[in-house]
C-alpha cells in the first residue's frame, strides 16, 4: 500500500481561505473526524483524546495528572508532562476547531440535530482547554507558563460562546442566543478585571467578534430588546406586574426548550 496521501489531497483541495472538515467512516467501521489543513489532513476521533491514546490508562492526561495532583506535589511533574499537556491542548484546539466548521456546514445542509451534535461536541473540547489552563494556573510554578497560556482563555471563550449561541439559533430562539453572547462577553471582560487589565477588554478580538454576532442576530431576527432585558428594564423601574409577566414567559419559554441531545 502506497504512503503518499496525495490523492487524497486532490480530491479534497485546500480552501485558500478558510479550513474544511468533514466526517468519514474508517475501515472498522469508526467515525472519523477530518481536518483539512494547507499541506495535509489532521485526522481525529470524535471522542476521547483526538489521538484515541489513553494516556496512564486515563481518557486524556489531564485526567491523569489530576489524579497524580491530588497524592503528590505539583513538583512531581515533570517537563516532560508539562510538554505533553501542551500536546494534549493542540489536540484539542484542532478538534474543536474542526467540529464548528462541520457543524456550520452540516447546518447548512439542514441537518439540524446533526449540528447541534457537533456544536456541543465543540463546546466540550472548549471546556477540556479551559481546565487544562485552570490546572496549569494552579499547579505550575513559572509565571511566565501560565501567562503564556492563559493570553488564549478569551479565544476559547469565544469559540464555546459560538458553540453556544448556534446551538440556541439553530433551537429558533435568537433572544437566548443573544443572551449567550452578552455572558460570553463578560466572562472575558472579568477576567481581564480580574487581571487589572480591565482597558484591554476594549480591542479584545474574541469580545469585538461576539459582539459583531450579537448585533448581526438582533438585526437578523428584529431584537431591539431580549426578554430578560425588558425583564432588567422593568425591574429597574420598580414595574413589578410587569416583571412577573415576563419572569413567567421566561419560565414558560424555558420548560419548552429542547433537551441537550438536540430533541
């Protein structure tokens, strides 16, 4: 059997512009994840580690080196484990990276369960990043290790938002995905706060591109205010019949959303 992948790569042309991803079935029969990258195809497992590895026997090394945490000393880790955790977030970023653009498309396509699939699958690789930088603010002792991780949190943030807000959209309740997009932006302007660089949140790319969505859905859908702003609104001018109508359509809104596996 011949190595060289070319054929694949011409049947499968690289965008100039943009990546493309795309789901196959490998020879056992296994659901495989694709990422179409300039000189190659990143090729991943939709669950677990990207690589299908389990690392100490653990579903990914974050899991082991949690454990090893919680008996030893964060001194025991080694250099090596800190390079693998690395390792492990880049894994992650590519399959995360990889399930918006399917989920995009396969939206497109009208496939809407499938997409709400992958655009959770998304915000859960999301949230394995975000622990993984939790762990290495808390465990690692160079400064200088932590910063150089913890300058990428809003761009994650902003990637689980997306996934977040699509997902709403896609649900047909646009005021919830603005709402969405409005926490995604102050999770990030709080951490920014948080780290005496309120000012910075300003020109934030992650911040400036949820806000170009929030104003695109509430020009697209004809939003001037959410249900939970008039319900703000109302309490703030101390109208409280009208706080309790809106609370009460918020509950009854709320009740009636589908279940997290899209249904």
């Amino acid at each position: 059997m011949t190595k060289d992948i070319g054929n694949i790569l011409q049947n499968w042309p690289s965008e100039s512009d943009e990546l493309t991803a795309r789901k196959i079935v490998g020879r056992d029969g296994t659901e495989l994840l694709q990422l179409r990258i300039d000189l190659g195809v990143l090729q991943m497992f939709f669950d677990g580690r990207p690589d299908g590895e389990k690392p100490f026997g653990q579903p990914s090394l974050l899991d082991h080196l949690a454990r090893v945490t919680e008996t030893e000393s964060p001194g025991e880790l080694t250099p090596e484990m800190w390079r693998d955790l690395d390792r492990e977030i880049m894994q992650f970023y590519h399959r995360r990276r990889a399930l918006l653009i399917l989920a995009a498309h396969t939206h497109a396509e009208g496939n809407t369960q499938q997409a709400v699939d992958y655009y959770q699958r998304a915000a859960r690789d999301a949230d394995h990043n975000l622990r993984i930088m939790d762990f290495i603010k808390s465990h690692s002792a160079d400064r200088e290790y932590i910063e150089g991780h913890e300058r990428y949190r809003p761009f994650v943030l902003m990637h689980r938002t997306l996934a977040e807000a699509q997902t709403e959209l896609i649900h047909t309740d646009a005021d919830e995905a603005i709402e969405r997009l409005k926490g995604g932006v102050r999770v990030i302007e709080e951490m920014y706060r948080q780290a005496g660089a309120a000012e910075m949140a300003l020109q934030d790319p992650s911040i400036l591109q949820l806000r170009a969505l929030e104003r695109q859905v509430r020009k697209q859908h004809n939003i001037v205010q959410t249900l939970q702003e008039e319900l703000d609104v109302a309490i703030e001018n101390e109208e409280f019949e009208r706080a309790a109508e809106l609370r009460d359509r918020l509950r009854i809104k709320q009740s009636a959303k589908p279940r997290e596996n899209g249904t």
